[in-house]
C-alpha cells in the first residue's frame, strides 16, 4: 500500500506549478548563473555547485512535505495504514523528487562544463540531495512555521556551503569536519579534476547518506504518528 501513495504524494506537491518550475529552475540557476559569478574559481569546484542545487531543493521539498502534510498524513495512520507505512511511502516520494532535481542539476552541469567521471558525479549529486532530505525533515519536526523553517534549511545550506572543502582549501576547522555533505563535497571535487576517490570516502558518503534518510524516514514517522 505505500507504494501505491508514494506516486501519489509526487503527484501532490507536482500540481503546484511553482513546484514544477523550482525544480528546473533552481538546479539550472545554480550551477549556470553561480558558475559565471564564480568565473574561474568554478573550475575548482568540480560538481559541487550540481550538488549544492540538489541539496537545498531537496532540503526544502522534506520540510515542506512534512510540515504540509501533518494533518493528512496522521489521518492516513488512523484509517489503517499506520505510521510506519505512510513514513516510507513519504520517504519513496522525496527522493524519487531528489532524482529528479539532481538529474537536472547533473545534466546542466555536463551540458556546461561536462564532467570528468560521470558515474562518481552523479552518485555524489544525488548523496547531496541525500543528505538534505534528513536536514529538512527533522526542521519540520521541530518547526512548523513555513518561513523558519525554510529559512534553517537555508541556515544550515550556507554553513555547509561555507565551511566545505571547496571554500576552505581543506581546512576549515571543527565547523568544516561537522558538515554533513563535506565527504560528498570531496567526492566531487575530486571527479572534477578528473581523480578518483578512495573506497573509504565512497563507504563514508554512503554512511552519511543512508543516515540521513534512515533519520528523515523516522521524523516522518513521528510525524505521522496519531496524538492522544
């Protein structure tokens, strides 16, 4: 049963065409518009600017979809489905839409710049995109104010922007070691300059992401869960 409403929780948030525009929108603005006030400092980047587009409309679309849909989704728990099954059908929906914004991203990024290991960028792209889902579920746990909650996601984006290896050079401090999309960041640097990357940044990217959404799956779930 939850895989018959993850199709439909898509279908949801795509009837609004503000959706559908920030989903090609933001991703092409990213890396097109960024690429070109970044001028050659971009070039070191790698990826991380398809990256970066895909986590902070993913993070945004998890907190949306969680804070928006409280309501039904505890009524869909109290009808039989319960809490666990409309969880997962939440998490098939967020990143089947995470696909999708880090396809855009990484096709606008090839058509721009290309890429040098296709495979690794497009792994490390939708890591990104990964990882924010988590950041912006749990948000949408504690906040369920639109414009604060929108605007931690974008707290939390620029700190991990800012504090990645593409902007400190690999050092950065205790904040940089904290970021969660730090090993996916390297990833992408490294594809970039046309390197590989060693098994123990794959494993720990891996790690970082599969947590993430194991936690985004529990905050949906808490979420979901019908109050007394």
């Amino acid at each position: 049963m939850s895989g018959a409403l993850a199709p439909s929780f898509v279908r949801e948030h795509l009837r609004t065409r503000l959706t559908l525009v920030l989903l090609v929108a933001i991703p092409v603005f990213f890396v097109l518009i960024f690429a070109s006030v970044l001028g050659e400092f971009s070039a070191a980047l790698g990826g991380s600017l398809a990256g970066w587009a895909a986590a902070f409309l993913s993070g945004a679309l998890a907190f949306f979809q969680l804070v928006s849909s409280r309501g039904a989704d505890r009524r869909l728990a109290l009808a039989g489905l319960g809490a666990g099954r409309v969880a997962i059908a939440r998490i098939a929906a967020a990143l089947s839409l995470a696909v999708v914004v880090s396809a855009t991203a990484y096709v606008t990024l090839w058509l721009r710049a290309g890429v040098e290991h296709p495979f690794h960028a497009a792994v490390a792209v939708l890591a990104f995109a990964a990882i924010y889902i988590g950041v912006g579920a749990v948000i949408g746990v504690f906040v369920s104010g639109a414009l604060e909650g929108s605007l931690l996601v974008m707290l939390v984006f620029s700190l991990d922007v800012f504090s990645g290896p593409a902007m400190t050079n690999g050092g950065g401090g205790l904040l940089a070691s904290l970021t969660p999309t730090r090993k996916a960041a390297d990833l992408l640097i490294a594809a970039g300059a046309g390197r590989g990357s060693p098994i123990g940044d794959w494993a720990a990217v891996a790690a970082v992401a599969v947590g993430a959404v194991a936690v985004a799956l529990a905050a949906f779930w808490f979420s979901a869960r019908s109050r007394a």
